[in-house]
C-alpha cells in the first residue's frame, strides 16, 4: 500500500485538494523516471546508487513496520525529485526542444 493510493482514510484522501496533486505528482514522476531511464549512461553510479539505495531502504522500512501511505513523508522527497526531472522534461517537450541530460 506504500506506493499506491491510500484508500484508508478518506477524510483526507477523499478530497480533489488531496487527489489531484497526488496524481499530476506522481505521473510526473513516472515521466521523470523514464527520462532517467533513458539517460541512464549519462546518469553518474554512485549519487545514483545513493538515490536508489535510500528509496529501497525506506520503502522497505516502511512496509515491515506497517506505515502507511500518508505518512511517507521521507520517501516523498525522492518522489518529488523525479516529478521536477518529469517536469522539466515536459516543459522543453512542450517548447519545442529535445531536453537530454547534459554531456560531460
């Protein structure tokens, strides 16, 4: 239940002032994680690994301590950087330019 919508407390999640950042958050962090995947020999390992290691970690914190989705607030950081890449990868698609990562 970490990584999908929580559905269990529908005083909170019940609203569209809940629900639609949700979604335009986490479809832009779908976009941003295939923009990654994409530029992933630009990509440098270890901040990478770092990023990866992290997120795995907490989830899996999370999920053996039974926390539930609406209290994942350190994981939402992670989640928040893909939305900005998913963002920025948006914005130049919709500009008209092809945005790849930059060379070294």
């Amino acid at each position: 239940m970490l990584w999908v919508f929580d559905w269990t407390d529908q005083r909170v999640t019940g609203s569209a002032a809940y629900r639609v950042p949700w979604v335009a958050t986490n479809l832009l962090a779908v976009i941003g994680l295939v923009i990654a995947w994409r530029n992933r020999r630009k990509i440098v390992p270890a901040p990478a690994g770092i990023y990866v290691a992290a997120a795995c970690l907490l989830t899996g914190a999370y999920v053996l301590t039974s926390v539930h989705a609406r209290y994942r607030m350190h994981i939402e950081p992670f989640v928040f950087m893909m939305a900005a890449l998913g963002a920025v990868g948006l914005w130049t698609r919709i500009r008209g330019d092809t945005w790849r990562l930059p060379d070294d």
